[in-house]
C-alpha cells in the first residue's frame, strides 16, 4: 500500500484511538502509519504500557479478544515501535509522514514477515512473546531494536 498524503496517516492514527477504523483497514502498513503518526503527534501515548492499552481497546472494540492465541502482541508491537521510531528518527522533523511510512514500507520492514529475521516462529508466537517481550533467538538483536 503506497500512501498518497498526510490526511490518510492521520486518519490511520484517530481512528486506532478513537476505535473507529474498520477491523478490514488494520493491515500492516496502517500498524505502522499508525506508529509513525503516534510517534510524531502522540509521543506521549507510546510508552509499552500506554500502546498495549490503545491497541486492546481497539480489538475488543472491533470485535477481537486479547487471548494468549490472539489480538494484542507485545514483543510484535514493542519491536515493530522501535524500528517506527528508529525509521522516523532519519527523517527531518518537516518531512511528510507519508513519504517517511512509504519509504518504510518499501524497506524489510514493509514484509510482514520482517520479524522472522530475528525471532524463530515458534517463539515469536508463543504465549511467553505475546504477554511480554521477548528476546530475538534467529539473529543477534540489533541496537535499535534492543530493549530500551
């Protein structure tokens, strides 16, 4: 999905806040406009803690239970914020956010899989990575993905 303006990112952004963005629309890219959109306008609302409790509330508004075997994913979203962040923080602070999550999404980061290079599937998906962060086992992890 290429973004054609700044108006869509946000839109990505409010609706994951005020739960009013189609179940449908929250794909890949709009888990990382929404980032990149938090990161730059709502940095407040980034914290681990803060992020776990947005995204819960958007999935049971849409519908989706926070089980051990699905919705909200902690290691997914603490890595995918801190490669957000560290994508955003090469970027003049005027740059279009849509020319900087396009730009993300034409990198590795823009495969869905791009955590598999780090974490094996076995244990990117087991209960333990989804209530809490867990270290990669595929690959060393790289600075600006470490635990801050």
């Amino acid at each position: 999905m290429t973004f054609k303006d700044d108006s869509e990112i946000e839109r990505i952004g409010l609706g994951l806040l005020d739960r009013t963005l189609p179940k449908s629309c929250w794909t890949h890219a709009a888990h990382f406009a929404a980032a990149i959109w938090l990161l730059r306008h709502r940095p407040e609302l980034t914290a681990p803690l803060e992020i776990a409790r947005i995204i819960k509330t958007y999935d049971e508004a849409t519908g989706t239970s926070n089980t051990d075997s699905g919705g909200y994913h902690a290691t997914i979203t603490l890595a995918s914020m801190r490669a957000a962040s560290q994508h955003l923080g090469r970027y003049p602070a005027a740059t279009e956010l849509h020319l900087i999550v396009n730009a993300l999404m034409a990198s590795p980061l823009g495969r869905p899989d791009w955590l598999l290079s780090y974490w094996s599937r076995e244990k990117l998906f087991s209960t333990a990575a989804r209530r809490g962060w867990i270290e990669p086992d595929v690959a060393p992890t790289p600075p600006w993905l470490a635990k801050s």
